[in-house]
C-alpha cells in the first residue's frame, strides 16, 4: 500500500517528559485518519513534529515514500503539508485575502503584489471545496468558523497535499461543524489527505476511515473505522471502561441561589444581546443553558460575574444585589467562573501552574499575608489539585504555556470547582476535553450539586446539556424562551426551541 | 528550562562582546588602532582610584532610572518620562536641601522623600489619563519630559534664585557626599548613594517577585483579561506601576542632586539620564540584579569614554556607536537565541 506520509518511531521530549514515545502513523492518500488520546498524550506534539515545528529526538518521516528532514513549518509546506491549528494565527486587521496570501504573495512585473490575481485565485479554491469565504471580508468582522476556513484556505493556496486539523471542531457550533464535516469530506474527494485530532468519538465515527490511538505518549494501535464502535475506541484510549451515560439521583432544589431579573445587556458593538432575560437557579439544582451561538449567553455569563455591565434588570446571589459589582466582589460573594475562552480570561499563560491556582485567592491566607506572598502554600495547594484533578504536567512549577490544551482546562476546573461557590458557572466546561476527563468533569458538577451549590453550564453540546442538567433553559434571541425538563425531551425539540419556534405544551411554567 | 534561562543570561553578553567587537571594527577602518582605543577606555573607567570613583557616581543615577523602566515594563508600561521624573526628583531634592532647616537624620531623609514623591507625582499624571481614558502612556511621558524640563529652568531662575543659572548648594546637612569615599576614591565625587541604588534593586526584586501587589503587575503585564477576571484592579494597578516607577526615577534625581552636584543648574536639553535608562532596562532584561550590572556596564563605558579622545584620540561618539551596537544587539537577541540554540543542536 501507498502511503503518503509515514511517522515512525517518533520520539520527542520535553524537559521532564517524554511527550512521544516510539509512535508510528501511517496515512493513506484519499483518506481521513483520526488520532485519538486522552489529554496530554502527545497528539499536538506528534503533528507539530510533522509541521515541523518541533524536531524528533528519534525515529523517521517519509514523505511520499522518501525520507525527509522536517526542519521548519516552510520545508512542511514545500512538501505539501499544512496544519490548521486550534488557535488560528491570522492577522485581525486584514483582509482574507491579505492573510491567506501573507508570505507568499503573488507579485506583478512591477514588483508590486497582485492583490487580483490572489482573489481569484482564493475564489476558485473557495468554489472547488465548497468553502463560501468572502474574500475581501476582514478577519476582526467574521465568525470563528469562517475563521478557520480561512487558515483552510491558507494551506489549500500553498499547495497542501496533506492538511493537519488539530481539534478543528472544538471551538465550533453544532452548525458549523456539520459544515465543516462537508468541507473535510470534498477535500477528500479532491484527493487530499486529512489527520483529524479530536475527542469527539461520534465525528470520528461519521467522518474518518482509519484510527490511531495513543495513550501517555505510547502508541496503542491502529484500527479500521468500519470494524469499531465508540465504546471500544473510548476504551483503547483510556485503557479503562467509559461511561457515557452520567449517573446521577434525581435532584432536590431548595432556595434560589441565582435569580436575574428582566436583564439587558450590550455587546461589545453597544447592541443589546441580552434583552429582558429572566432566569432563577436553586440550591441543588444543575441549570443548562442550551442555545445558538450569540443569542447572549457569553453576554449572560460575563454580566453575571461583573466583567460586563448591564444595562438595566437586576441580578440577585443569595438575595443580595450583585448587579455591576467588580468581579473581585462577585467573587467573593460567592460566584466560580469556567471561562469560555480559557487563553483570553482563565489563564495567565506565562504564569506556573501554582501561580494559577491562586488567581483569585492570592490575596488571602493562607497563601499569602500582610500582602508577602507564601509560595510554599501555594504550591502545595497547587500539588493537591493537579492530583485530584489529574492535570497532566511535570511539575507546578511549569508555566500553563506549556501544558495540553486539555490540562489547562482542567487545572481552571479544579481551581474553580475547589473554592466550591454558591454559584458555579461553568461555560462549555468540557470543551477540548478526552471522554474520560469529561466523565471525571460531569461527576465534579454534580458533587457539587449534590453539596447543595447551584449550577449554571453553558454548552453546545446538546448531550452534556441533556445529560448533566436537572433544568433547561433555553436562550433565544437574549430571551430564555422556554424551560424544559431533560427527561421529557430530545435534541429535535431542543433544536427547534433554540431556533425560535414555539412547542405547545411547555414554556415558563415548567420548573418556575 | 534551566537552558532556557542559560540562554537569556547569555544574550546580553554576547551582545556586549559583539557590540565591542563591532566597535574595534569601525575602529580599524576608521583608521585607529582598537588596542590603544579599549585601553584607553579601560583606564579611563577603571584606571585607578578616582576614575573608579567617578564609573561608580556614574552608576548610581542609571541604576535608578534602569530600576524604574525595568518595573514599568514589567507591567507591560513604558515609561519613556524618567528623563521628566528625574528632573522633577533632582529640583524637589535641592528645594528641601535648600530651605528647610535640620539636623542631618531628618533633613537627608526628606530631601530623599520630596525627590521621589515628586517623581511619582510626575508619572501619576501619564498613569492616571492611561487608566481613565486609556490616552497611551508614552505620548504622555514624552510630554511630561518637556514640562519638567521647561518647568526646572523657570523655578530655578525665578524662585530658587534671583536670575542666576546655578542654585547655591545646599546645606550639608542634606547632603549624600561622603568624605570617606571620596578620600579612598582620590577625592572622586563617588557618594553614598550607590548604596541607596542597590537597596532599591533589593526593594524592586522584593515588590515584583514576593509580594500580593507585584503577583498583580506581573498578571496585568501578561494578561489584561485574566486579571480583570480575578477580580484584580486593572486600572489602579497601571497608577501604581506607573508611580512607583516615577519613584525610582524621582530618587535618581537625588543622587545627582544630594550626592553629586549638590546643586541644580538651569539645563539647555535633556539630560539623558532618563533615556539612558532604557538602555540599561533592555540590556538588564528588566531583572533588577541584572539592571545593576548593566548600569555598571554603562557607567563604565561613559566613564572610559572620557579618556578616549586624549589617550588614543578616538572621538567619544565612538562609545555613543558601541553602545548603540549593544543596544542593537540586545534588540536582535532573538538571532542570538536561534544560533545559540543551533549551536547546542550541533553538539548532540
Ligand atoms: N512546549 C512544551 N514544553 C514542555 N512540555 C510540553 C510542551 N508542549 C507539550 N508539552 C507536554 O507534552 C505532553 C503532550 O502534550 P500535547 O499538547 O501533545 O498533548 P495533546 O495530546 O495534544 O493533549 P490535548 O488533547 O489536551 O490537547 C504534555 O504533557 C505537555 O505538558
Ligand atoms: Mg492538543
């Protein structure tokens, strides 16, 4: 068999771990190759090995069938390989077209660059693979899935054979990834190449022919979609059962923790987005929020823990006004916050680990007193929680930089999860999340629950929401349009009340 | 990691030793032999006890204004104004040296005080309009540069004397000089103030590395976002950097006014201490032990190029281009990382 790239016995270190050990991925042409592993096992190391970011300490990459020398992400793209990564790296300010072409700009006799030449040409490639991407639209004024098809095209336009995707779907709506499922599957028809990272067993079941499973750095295998099922691949990853399905007793809410009145709230364009919501979360109780992207729940979140202002309504913890108090001060009354956007909000990227934990408890004994830091409480604290919570990293004194993208999130948990507040929110917790960790993940907030605390989550994924939730809310247009419980519905219904329309028989009154 | 810190502990001095390697190039083709150039800039910094004396009274004031762009920076502000703050600390210095009347243990401490209070009020003003409106700190402190400038020459012609350029000097009682020093030194007019440069390094080091506040500065310096999320007080936190940053320019100041000159004189331009400044943060990496040496370094070679034009008849400017090349050196580390990093590559 023909393959056209071939990674053998890859081995790669990092100061104090071996982030590759001895790992081989063949790739067929025409096909679409999942890689699979729990958080931390290597997968980003293993394809920035390939991009040529990084270089193997062992081991060998054929290109094609000939050995090649990976030595920078240019030599990658001459031998026609290119990465989406998670982070797109685009340029706001410009155009489509000025980013896709930037570093290899097509130019006229004159020396001056042919801006024509290039959108035709970013045109054509859109067209072929189905992309619908306005090339003269500027980065800062486009979603982030059109976002990514950008970096897409970036690779398309330099010839890429073969393109890496790294977890492309988690930063993606339930809309935009069936979208993007038809764009991998056109690239293939078109005889390209695809390495698919991500945690999503369901899409690697709808899309991808082959598996590679790693687990801690070790390569487990390989194994032919058609002839698998989640259950097994989710076991060959975690080398443990799974269980999908979260257990939980039925809830017992008591008072309202949380109550929001009639609230408005703008948007960074000072256009409301959040326009005369009503919610109210009791003790006990899990409320999910289930809605669109941008129907104002990021709005919701961030009025709720004071990192925006609301306009008018009023928000209520333990019938105490909060409404449009510093953040320090919501904090301390009693409100856990998982970010959305772990990079932008829950992490100080160039910070250790320790030094995160204590994000929002520095100031306090015992980590620190009349304001001189105490390091060694810190870090002790930090060593309790990156062992319950099994955030994978080499020590606490690491910076967050240089952790997994799914230890990260798992370090903001625990910090958050650990304070126990009245009120947690927790804003697509599992995101970028192994199904293991998000097992892990469910059971945290229902203890939580179970401990009396009122649970707020935030997600797209219609499976945490119906799993996890005691309540439903569901957000329209800056509304919660409608209450529904998670025994008595399904993801049609759910679909369509996210969409606006009306389903007789529920409403307000269920759960009020 | 421990290589990585090997590496940024490397690149400022092989940015030295290229920058002093391109300066005995330009040397050379300008027709001056390097050897004799260098020699005489030794002697010049290091060549006996006075000239000693004078590299270390050199030191003291970039130490300060290294110390106080080195914080800024470290809140992700720079403060481009220490050249204002220091003019404000130095005249607020004399002022007290002048009219206030004391035993020794009050009068030094105070002139100390007013320099530094009068520095942290200069940058309040850049720290407060960034915080408020967000109006960009380094058009502010630039700004600010020109009224402590103007502002100095008018007090002292009009208030601090009746039309003359020079003050009277102020009383001993406030001042830095040490008779000591200055006897083992040759009669240099090396002060007691480096030892009030190096505390300071101490109390940055302390403030940035041990402390809840400097916890704050550094999180505001790396992420905005995630330190508004912990609840931290963004804007007040770029007032206090900005004033705490004045302070230890405002006290360079006082080493030139109590511990040098004893003195202030009406200026004709910037007196560069401030800029310089910069320099020294850059070439320090914004780590307070190593912005002492790189003052040192500094102080060395503006010292040494005193001796240049007479001991080997190289013009000064030479060392104004040297130090121009380390700067430029420092700049591009990011070259040096990437052969350093080669390098190692190699020997595996
Ligand atoms: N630049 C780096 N410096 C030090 N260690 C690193 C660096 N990058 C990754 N690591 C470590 O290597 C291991 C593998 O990380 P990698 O990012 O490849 O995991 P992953 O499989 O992509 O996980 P996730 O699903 O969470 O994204 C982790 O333990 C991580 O902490
Ligand atoms: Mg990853």
């Amino acid at each position: 068999m023909e393959y056209v790239i071939e990674m053998l016995n890859i081995r790669k270190e990092f100061p104090g771990i071996i982030a590759n050990d001895n790992i081989t991925i063949q790739l067929k042409k025409g096909e679409i190759h999942a890689l699979l592993g729990e958080n931390g096992a290597g997968k980003s190391t293993l394809m920035n090995v390939l991009f040529g970011l990084y270089q193997p300490e062992k081991g060998e990459i054929r290109v094609n069938g000939k050995k090649e020398n990976i030595t920078s992400p240019n030599k990658a793209n001459d031998l026609g390989i290119g990465m989406v990564h998670q982070h797109f790296m685009l340029v706001e300010s410009f155009t489509v077209t000025q980013n896709i072409v930037l570093g290899k700009e097509p130019r006229k006799k004159t020396g001056t660059i042919d801006i024509d030449k290039a959108r035709k040409e970013i045109q054509e490639l859109s067209d072929r693979y189905g992309l619908r991407v306005d090339p003269d639209a500027k980065i800062s004024d486009i979603s982030v899935g059109m976002q990514q098809r950008v970096e897409i095209l970036k690779t398309l336009y330099r010839g890429a054979e073969v393109l890496i995707f790294d977890e492309p779907t988690a930063v993606l709506t339930p809309q935009e990834i069936k979208e993007l499922i038809e764009i991998l599957k056109s690239l293939t028809r078109e005889g390209k190449s695809i390495i698919l990272i991500t945690h999503k067993l369901k899409e690697i079941m709808e899309v991808c022919d082959t598996c590679t499973i790693i687990r801690k750095g070790k390569g487990i295998g390989t194994v032919k979609v058609a002839e698998t099922n989640p259950i097994e691949l989710a076991s060959l990853m975690v080398g443990r059962e799974v269980n999908f399905k979260t257990e939980k007793k039925v809830a017992e809410p008591k008072e309202n923790v949380l109550e929001i009145e009639n609230l408005y709230v703008k948007d960074s364009r000072k256009v409301d987005l959040v326009k005369g919501l009503d919610l109210n979360i009791r003790a006990g109780e899990i409320v999910g929020i289930a809605g669109v992207d941008g129907n104002g729940q990021s709005e919701l979140i961030e009025s709720i823990t004071g990192l925006r202002k609301a306009r008018s309504g009023v928000i209520k913890l333990n019938n105490k006004d909060i409404t449009n108090l510093s953040p320090r001060k919501i904090t301390e009354s009693g409100v856990g916050h998982i970010p959305e956007d772990r990079h932008r909000f829950g992490l100080v990227l160039d910070y250790s680990i320790g030094e995160n934990i204590v994000l929002q408890t520095y100031y306090k004994k015992p980590y620190s007193k009349v304001k001189i830091l105490n390091y060694k409480e810190i870090f002790n604290k930090a060593e309790q929680l990156i062992k319950e919570y099994d955030v994978r990293t080499p020590s606490v004194y690491t910076k967050a930089r240089a952790l997994s993208g799914g230890n990260q999130q798992k370090a903001i948990i625990g910090r958050e999860v650990d304070r126990s507040p009245d009120l947690l929110i927790a804003a697509q917790p599992t995101r970028g999340l192994d199904v293991g960790a998000i097992e892990f993940i469910h059971k945290k907030l229902i203890e939580e629950r179970d401990k009396g605390k009122a649970v707020l989550l935030v997600s797209f994924e219609l499976d945490e929401i119906l799993n996890v939730s005691d309540r439903i809310a569901v957000m329209f247009d800056g509304k919660v349009v409608a209450i529904v419980n998670p025994e008595e519905t399904n993801e049609q219904e759910l679909g369509m009340l996210m969409a606006g329309s009306k389903v007789n028989g529920m409403g307000e009154a269920n759960g009020k | 990691m421990a290589n990585k810190r090997l590496i940024t502990f490397l690149i400022p001095i092989i940015s030295v030793i290229l920058g002093l390697i391109a300066g005995a190039i330009i040397m050379l083709v300008s027709g001056y032999n390097p050897i004799v150039g260098y020699t005489a800039l030794w002697n010049g910094a290091f060549g006996d006890s006075y000239t000693i004396g004078e590299t270390v009274r050199r030191t003291t004031p970039y130490i300060l204004t290294g110390l106080s762009i080195a914080f800024a920076f470290r809140s992700g502000l720079f403060n481009i104004g220490a050249e204002g703050q220091v003019i404000v600390g130095w005249l607020a210095a004399i002022w007290v040296g002048l009219a206030v009347d004391a035993p020794m243990i009050i009068h030094l401490p105070l002139a100390i005080l007013a320099s530094v209070a009068a520095g942290a009020l200069w940058s309040f003003v850049p720290g407060i309009l960034k915080a408020k409106l967000g109006v960009h700190e380094v058009i502010v402190t630039i700004m600010m540069n020109y009224i402590a400038l103007f502002s100095a020459n008018e007090i002292i012609r009009s208030v601090l004397t009746d039309g003359a350029t020079t003050t009277e000097p102020i009383s001993a009682t406030a001042s830095l000089a040490s008779p000591w020093l200055q006897s083992i030194t040759f009669y240099s007019r090396m002060h007691y103030g480096i030892l009030i440069a190096l505390f300071a390094a101490v109390i940055m080091w302390f403030i940035i590395e041990r402390t809840t506040l400097g916890y704050e500065l550094k999180a505001v310096g790396y992420n905005k976002h995630a330190s508004k999320y912990a609840g931290m007080n963004v804007s007040k936190n770029i007032v206090l950097t900005m004033v705490i940053s004045g302070g230890f320019a405002g006290l360079a100041g006082a080493m030139e006014g109590l511990g040098t000159y004893g003195t202030i004189s009406v200026m004709s331009g910037n007196i560069n201490i401030g800029f310089d400044g910069i320099a020294v943060a850059l070439l320090g990496a914004n780590n307070p032990f190593a912005v002492v040496f790189a003052a040192f370094l500094f102080g060395a070679l503006k010292e040494g190029a005193g001796e240049m034009p007479t001991g080997a008849g190289v013009p000064t400017e030479l060392v104004d281009i040297i130090i121009a090349l380390i700067i430029f050196f420092v700049a591009s580390s990011y070259i040096i990382r990437w052969a350093l990093l080669r390098f190692k590559k190699g020997e595996k």
